[in-house]
C-alpha cells in the first residue's frame, strides 16, 4: 500500500493544437512535489497522464497501489495548466470521482482549482491548495493520514459545514523561501523512455524540461499569477548547470527546454549560469522565454556561453499604444534591438504575438504585422487576448463574458468579449502571419507558395470590413506622460491591398 498517488489532468491527445506539436514534457510541478513528500518519508506513486489514457490508467495506478491520498497536482511550470482549460477540469472532476470510489481521499492543486475552488470541492476534493504549494500539501497529506483537519493549514481551502468555502487565510499562501531546498524533481517516478520515444518519433531529437526560477514580478495586466502571484525567485546558478548535466548524462536529453515565465532577469546571474556550464563541460542547447528588454549584448552573449539556441519573447503587438494599454512595460524598439543582439549571437528570435486586445484597432494589427516582417523573427506563436479570473484585463471585460469564461482547449481561441473583429478575422491573420514567416525559413520559396500567402493575405483584406463587430470593447484611457514612444516600424508597413498586390513582399 502507497501513502500517495500523484497526478494531474493534462492529457496530449485532449488538446488538438499539441498534439499535432507533439512536444510533450514531464508534469515537472508535480514532480516536484513527489520529491518533497519522498524526502519527508511519505511513500509516493505517479500516474502521469500526459501520454496514457487517462481514466484507465488512473485506474489500475489506485488498484495497484491502494493509497490513502490521492492528489491531483496540477504542473504549475505548464503554460497550458495556466490557460485553465475546461477539458482539463473536467478530466479532473473525473478523476475525482475514480479516485473516491477507490475509498481514497482527494487533495486538489492547480491555476484553475485555485479560481474555482468550490467548484473543486464540490466534485468531490477534500481540500484545494492555493498559491505555491508543495509544503503546503506535505502538511494536508500528514494531517489526513492521521485524521485530523486540514482547516488550519495555510493555503488550504475546503468546504464548510453548510457547504460554504472556508480557509484560515482566504488567500494563497505565501511564496515559500525554501523552494531553492527542495529536492530534485522526482522524475525516476514517471516512464522517460516514453517522453524519448515520442520525441525521437517526430523530431529526431529528444528535450526534457526544467526550471531555474520561479515567478514573473512584472505586471502584464492580462497575465494571471494565480500560483506564484508577482513573487520571483531564483535558483543557484551552480546548482542549475549541475540540473543540465544530469538531464544530459543520466536521462539522455539532447536538448532543454527552461520552463520559467521569465529567464535571465538577472543579468549578473547568466554570467554566473554561463561560467558554470563552461566549468563543468554541461553545455546542451537549450530555449527559453524572456522579456524582449532584458536581451541586451551583453545578456545574449551570456545565454550563447551557457548553451542557449532559441529564445521566445512576449512581443504581443507591434503597436506601442497597445502595449501601454497591457501595462507591458516595453517599447517596440527594444523588441527590434534584442532580434539584432540574439541574431549576432547565432540565437534563434522567435515572437509570441497576441490578437484582439481591447482598442487594438486596424492600423495597430497593421503594425504588429509590420514589425514581424521589418524583423524576420524565426518562428512566431500567434494567440487572441484571453481574460483570466483575478487580471485586470479580466476585470474590464466581465460583464461581456457568458457561459463560456474558459477554452477548451489551446486550439480553442475564440475571443470571449467583444472584440474589435470576430473570430474568423483573426484566425485569417494568424493562418497568413504563420505562412508568410515560415515561408522565409525556405533558401529558395516556391512560386506556389508566394501564390498561397498571396491569397491568404487577400482572405484577410475580403474579411475585414465584414468582420467588424459594433459596440467593440474600447481601450480604457491611459495616463499622460508614458516613457513609450511610437516606433518607427510603423511607418514601414504596406497596406493588405497594397502587399497583395505586390506578391506579398515589404518593399521599402
């Protein structure tokens, strides 16, 4: 008999967009609190859901170890558990159940358990954890295992006697300063020739995952932080370069990927990661997400040294009115200076970009579309603005949101207020977008191609007087007196019309 069953709701096959990616990784949150509860003299299982059918193997996981707890938790260096998607809730509520019927107690831990904690617990969860929550869980798994209360822990929520939610604080609980103590993720507990095999299938080159901080302190009001709020915290350098080695020597990985929200905040500490992998001969090509202002020639030379070959910058947009409007904190033209300083660097520069903010009207689509082409970066992901609980951004838009608050999936975008375009517009733009940059990737692009993106652009220029939605939400009013300053990028954009006619080049 187990003490513990860990878990969590993310399923590959249940998400159309990865699945096509097919870029799966280990549940490294969850991981890691198996690592803590093993530490601690807990004995622990996993059932990794990722690449198995979930339910079934659920199953046999409870009758082949018959524990006592199990919880369903959630990995929180996984953009995707963030997005809080209701395919993953509702596979959660499932295992709930399975989990009841095996007589088994249910302790939750997520982005979405944290915004719907009743809803959680009225599924079925003894308890949801809120904020950073691997002690926080070791101290529910010791209560429940000797029958006490869970009431009184910090960062526990659970159901009152008349079915109201009670917790000691009412809030997460507060980032813990020992995080940089916990044990190594438990990744001895989960079948890494699976990940291998997967990986090797479809790209020949097999990636594991890992984290050297945790936390964002800046303040994207579209950005939900329901686990480490504004709190960042960083691991050693010495003991990060140590993670790479042993991901490379005993686990196989030929390449990393750093799951933070935000790597190299601080500049002095990827020296200090450059020096150590140089040190102990650990370089492995590894990517990462940064901000765009943080990518100095300095801090890019430092990333190269360390093994860095790709980085993924939240640009969002091209126009810098949408920017302020974000609270984003960034100008347009340090997003053109950190593509010059990782490309002199041999670094792939690649955008996250972001559709339909409120007030983001044609000309500022047009600028976003500008920037990618004045730039060239080498891969982009396109996604549509998003309202999660608890953001400011979620604040303007509520009363326009109905039934459905959440995607499905990461496939789903559809724009959930009212936007200034409908859907089928932005979908344009981003099927054009994604083929005009790929089509630079080719030394010599086909004629057939060029055709292609010509007509995807001239979809997108048909749509758009049709896809104009009245009452659009508008931009609130923002203060006087912004740092920003329009970039001239935007004097360099050609019209949809114009570029169509053009064969879909920028000619400046």
């Amino acid at each position: 008999m187990t003490d513990v069953v860990l878990t969590h709701s993310y399923h590959l096959p249940y998400d159309r967009k990865q699945a096509q990616k097919m870029e799966p990784y280990p549940p490294l949150g969850t991981l890691y609190a198996a690592g803590l509860l093993r530490t601690n003299g807990i004995s622990v299982a996993l059932f990794d859901s990722m690449l198995e059918q979930p339910e079934e193997g659920l199953r046999l996981a409870l009758r082949l170890h018959k524990p006592k707890i199990v919880a369903i938790y959630e990995d929180d260096f996984n953009f995707l558990t963030k997005m809080c998607l209701t395919r993953m809730r509702e596979l959660a509520w499932q295992m709930i159940g399975i989990a009841r019927q095996h007589g088994a107690q249910v302790i939750v831990h997520g982005s979405d358990a944290t915004d719907h904690a009743k809803e959680f617990l009225q599924n079925g969860a003894e308890c949801v954890l809120q904020g950073e929550a691997e002690y926080s869980l070791l101290e529910a798994v010791n209560a429940l295992m000797c029958g006490k209360s869970v009431a009184n822990i910090p960062g526990v929520k659970c159901l009152g006697r008349a079915g109201s939610l009670e917790s000691l604080e009412g809030n997460s609980r507060l980032m813990s300063r020992r995080a940089s103590a916990l044990p190594l993720p438990a990744r001895d507990l989960i079948d890494i020739s699976a990940y291998r095999k997967t990986w090797k299938d479809a790209h020949g080159v097999f990636s594991l995952n890992l984290v050297a901080s945790r936390g964002c302190p800046f303040r994207c009001n579209w950005c939900a932080k329901p686990i480490f709020g504004d709190s960042y915290q960083l691991r050693p350098a010495a003991d990060v370069a140590s993670e790479m080695r042993l991901l490379r020597e005993e686990y196989g990985a030929e390449h990393l990927w750093f799951a933070d929200d935000i790597f190299g905040l601080n500049r002095h500490w990827l020296e200090e990661l450059a020096r150590a992998v140089e040190a102990g001969g650990c370089i492995i090509p590894f990517k990462i997400q940064a901000r765009a202002d943080l990518l100095t020639r300095e801090s890019a030379s430092a990333l190269r040294r360390a093994g860095c070959a790709e980085v993924w910058m939240g640009v969002e947009s091209g126009s810098q009115k949408i920017l302020d409007a974000m609270d984003k904190g960034l100008l347009v033209e340090e997003v053109i200076n950190a593509r010059e300083h990782l490309k002199s660097e041999g670094i792939r520069a690649c955008f996250f970009l972001q559709l339909g903010y409120p007030g983001e009207l044609l000309e500022d689509i047009r600028k976003t579309i500008a920037l990618v082409r004045k730039t060239r970066p080498d891969d982009i992901g396109v996604s549509f603005a998003y309202p999660l609980p608890n953001t400011r951004f979620y604040a303007r838009v509520r009363e326009q949101l109905g039934t459905k608050q959440n995607w499905s999936d990461s496939e789903d975008l559809c724009v959930m207020f009212k936007g200034t375009y409908t859907d089928k517009f932005y979908r344009a733009i981003r099927d054009a977008l994604h083929a005009e940059v790929t089509s630079w990737k080719c030394e010599t692009p086909m004629t057939a191609d060029t055709h292609v993106i010509r007509e995807l652009w001239r979809v997108v220029d048909s749509l758009e007087p049709l896809s104009r939605n009245e009452d659009a939400t508008q931009l609130p009013k923002i203060k006087s007196g912004s740092r920003s300053t329009e970039c001239s990028v935007s004097s360099h954009f050609v019209s949809l019309q114009t570029m169509v006619a053009s064969g879909g080049e920028l000619n400046e």
